[in-house]
C-alpha cells in the first residue's frame, strides 16, 4: 500500500507544547518548539523561520528528544512539507476602540487568567494589548473545589473542545484590585486596563465604577452575564432583562466619564433586546459572549458527591458568539456601536472571523488556560500575515467586511449545486464516506472492491456530509453548476 503522506496539522497537534522545549534544547540552532507551534496554530506559512541553519541530524536529535505517552512527534516529516517561509513587511495592527488607541486587538478576557498583578504583567510583557481584568464586587467569594471539567474525545488529555467551569468573581477586596489596576496603568501606560465590575444594587454600581475610574483605568466592563452567581438580581438574571440592563447602564453612565462595555449573556433567545437596552443607555461598546449554562456530569468535577448548572466556553462555543455578534452587528439600530468578540477564539483565524463580523476589540479566556499567554505571538503574526497577502494596511478595513455576505435562508441561492469530487491520491480507501453517505446522506457513493469511492450523480445533491468526514482530506468541490430539472 502507499504510503500517504502527513498531515502536519494533525501531528503538530499531537506536540504537548511543552515548557522550556527539550526538542529545542537538544536541536540547539532553532527553536524546533516554535516552528511546530506556529503549525498548531495555523502559521505552517511561516514556521520555517524558526528554523535558519538547522540541518536534519539537527531535526533528528529534536525528534529523539520529544516528550510524549506513545511515541515521538515526528519532526523532520513536518519540516519536510513546510513551505519556504514568507517574507513580507508586516502591517500594524493597531486599532481604535471606544476611542482608545490598542497597539492590537488582542485583550485577556476577565476570568482566571487575569486575577492578580504579576499574571497581567506577564501578559503584557508577551504582546497582549490590555486587559478587561477578573470580575471586581462587593460580595464575599468562595470558591468551590474542583471548579473545572471539560468536553474532549474519549482517550484525549491536555487538549479540550470545551471548558466547563464553576468559578465566579475575584476573591480579593475591590480596593486590593484597584489598587492592582492602578500599578498595571501606572507601569504600563501605553497598555489598556478595563475594570470589570459588577454590583447587585445601583449604589453599588456606581460606587464600584466610581472607584474603577479613580484609579485610573481606561474603560469599565459592566458584568451582567456570569452564569453562576449564588445570589439572584446579578450576572446573567441581569443580562437577561433588557430594563435592567438599561437602568444599571445609564447610572454607570451618568456616574462616570469613561467608555462604559455592558457584557452580554448568550443564556438568551435575542441578544439585540438588551444590547439595545444598553446602547440607548449610552454604552459605548458591547461585550459578547460570557459562558454559556451547561452541565457536565464526570465524576471527576463533582463537589462533594455533587454537580450544578455552569458556564461553558472554549473553541465548541465559538459558532453561538460568532452567532450573537452577527445577530448586534446586522442591528440597523445599533449599525455604530463598537463590539468586542468573546468566544472560542484560540488561532489567528478564529481572530479574523470576529473582526470581519464587526468585532474591533477580541477577548481570549479558555486558550490561554490550555496554552499560555504565548499564544499571543502567534494570534498577532497569523492575522499581520493574512493582512500582508491581502495588501491591507489598517486593521479596521477588515472590521465588518463580512456582514454584507449574511443573507436570510430564504435569501440563499437554491437553484444551483456543487458536486464532491473524489482524489484518488489522497483517498486511502477507508471507505467513511460511503458509510455516512448510505446512512445520513442520500445513498449518492458507490463502494466496491478497488476500495474507491464513486459518485452516483443522479442521486448526490451536494450536502458535502462526505467531504466533511473524510479523513484525509480527499475530496474536493466541482465548481457550481445548474440543479438538474425535475421532470
């Protein structure tokens, strides 16, 4: 049999993207470790720089050094089928968001990976732009233990579609985290520090912004979605009240000078109902999405012998906000209100798909808990890259670009069709898409002893359910033709 070739995705995502690299170390020229990152996080375009004057035996004592359960990831075959890297003069991402300058739009979102001052500088000093910082109340906060599961293919660890957490608001004392906010702007000026805050009474919004405000940060994030908060009138019980949503609004409004962010809870039908309340309130940006309610029941993440209703976030939640953002940025109401994307985002082109949906501002949570605030240099090259081949130089001519491509289903074009076509080269005769086609499609593939699959024209409507699953990637689209007319 033939021997296929490699799917350098698929084995650069088996790297563990380990601390301090030892395939690094021991290649001892490169930086072997970034060059399978940047595959893993979709810049195969541009991995080869990471590997100037590093010859295979180079490679080989990389791959001997691997760390891994089974077996090692198989370096030098990457490397193989790595294009020559690009070389282009990389545009700047800098971008305008509530009047705010952003050397980029890349912002921690507020969570567990911005809870204290050494974390955020960390970040800071990695390349992320600003930070909307880790919830900041009134109340007492008491954590649970364990406080995260996670959605993930049986057998796999360490990598997950879905985070499943239980945790609520900053444990520290608001005039301990202001006092945090304060130092970041005072150590970092040129960086942007959004307090998020939230309150269960007017007072106690306002207050809290106040405070927000005096110490100096650029914008406050008004939290009406977190999905598990013990007491009712808070978090998502207000994000799902437009009048709420309003009120609560327009005191922060009245009571400060800076742009104020309501972020929204996806744990609704329309969106667009309170985000109104807050525009015509005089936000100035809407944040979305928080985590969305969801339940998981392995016994690992119990407490206590028991479960409760919880957020869930990670790349699987990335088609629900990318739905919410569309569903505000098509609003003719709300046509100018600047929105930051929050949601599943963990490569460069998750990135895009926010900005062109309208997004200037994106926030990112659950990859850098799996990954690190490493991540960032990769997010920033990838888009700069895609920029560079497309011949943009601002960041905000991408903002958008998309939205006028979204039609209604009864909009879309229903009287033509593409046809899969089968690469004999590619298929290895696994025979899957004859099987989803015979058991969830239209019965449209042959499948007989050369172990080929053939398209029975008359019967293909062009689902693509075959190309979907095809696990090598060897089938393809015809061009549009035609349907055929029904005699």
């Amino acid at each position: 049999m033939k021997k296929t070739q490699l799917n350098i995705k698929e084995e650069a995502a088996r790297c563990l993207l380990c601390e301090n690299a030892p395939c690094s170390r021991a290649c001892g020229k490169a930086d072997v470790a970034r060059a399978i990152r940047a595959v893993r996080f979709g810049n195969e375009a541009i991995a080869r720089q990471w590997l100037d004057g590093c010859d295979d035996n180079d490679l080989e004592r990389a791959e001997q050094a691997c760390i891994h359960y089974d077996r090692p990831v198989r370096i030098r075959e990457i490397v193989d089928q790595l294009p020559e890297a690009t070389r282009a003069d990389l545009p700047s991402l800098a971008i305008d968001f509530c009047g705010i300058p952003c050397e980029n739009p890349f912002f921690l979102a507020s969570s567990s990976i911005c809870t204290n001052y050494e974390m955020v500088a960390r970040a800071f000093d990695a390349g992320w732009a600003g930070v909307f910082y880790k919830t900041i109340c009134m109340d007492d906060i008491n954590e649970v233990s364990p406080r995260f599961d996670v959605l993930h293919r049986e057998g796999d660890k360490g990598d997950f579609n879905a985070l499943r957490n239980m945790e609520q608001l900053s444990e520290n004392p608001a005039e301990v985290d202001f006092d945090i906010l304060h130092r970041l702007k005072q150590n970092y000026p040129n960086k942007i520090v959004v307090a998020s805050i939230m309150g269960s009474t007017e007072e106690q919004w306002i207050e809290l912004a106040k405070m927000a405000e005096a110490a100096g940060v650029d914008a406050v994030e008004l939290n009406f979605s977190c999905p598990q908060m013990r007491l009712t009138g808070m978090g998502s019980d207000v994000g799902q009240d437009p009048e709420l949503v309003t009120f609560y609004t327009a005191y922060v409004k009245h009571a400060v000078s800076i742009p104020v962010i309501p972020k929204m809870t996806p744990n609704i039908t329309l969106m667009s109902n309170p985000a109104m309340g807050a525009y015509f309130a005089g936000a100035d940006a809407i944040s979305a999405i928080n985590t969305i309610k969801s339940v998981t029941m392995d016994e690992r993440a119990e407490v206590s012998g028991q479960w409760t209703v919880s957020g869930l976030s990670g790349r699987a939640v990335k088609p629900i906000a990318l739905r919410f953002i569309l569903e505000m940025a098509k609003n003719p109401v709300m046509n100018n209100l600047k929105l930051s994307g929050i949601g599943g985002i963990e490569t460069w082109r998750d990135a895009l798909e926010f900005i062109q949906l309208g997004c200037s501002n994106l926030q990112v949570c659950t990859a850098v808990m799996q990954y690190g605030y490493r991540i960032i240099d990769d997010l920033k090259l990838g888009l700069q890259h895609y920029m560079a081949s497309r011949g943009i130089t601002k960041l905000s001519t991408l903002v958008g670009e998309q939205l006028p491509h979204f039609v209604t289903p009864n909009d879309l074009d229903r009287d033509t069709v593409v046809f899969p076509i089968f690469d004999s080269e590619k298929c290895i005769g696994c025979g899957r898409c004859y099987i989803s086609c015979m058991d969830g499609g239209h019965q449209a593939i042959a499948f007989g002893d050369d172990r080929k699959p053939h398209l029975v024209g008359t019967k293909c409507v062009g689902c693509h359910l075959c190309r979907l699953v095809c696990p090598t990637g060897a089938i393809g689209v015809s061009k549009r033709v035609p349907k055929r007319k029904n005699k």
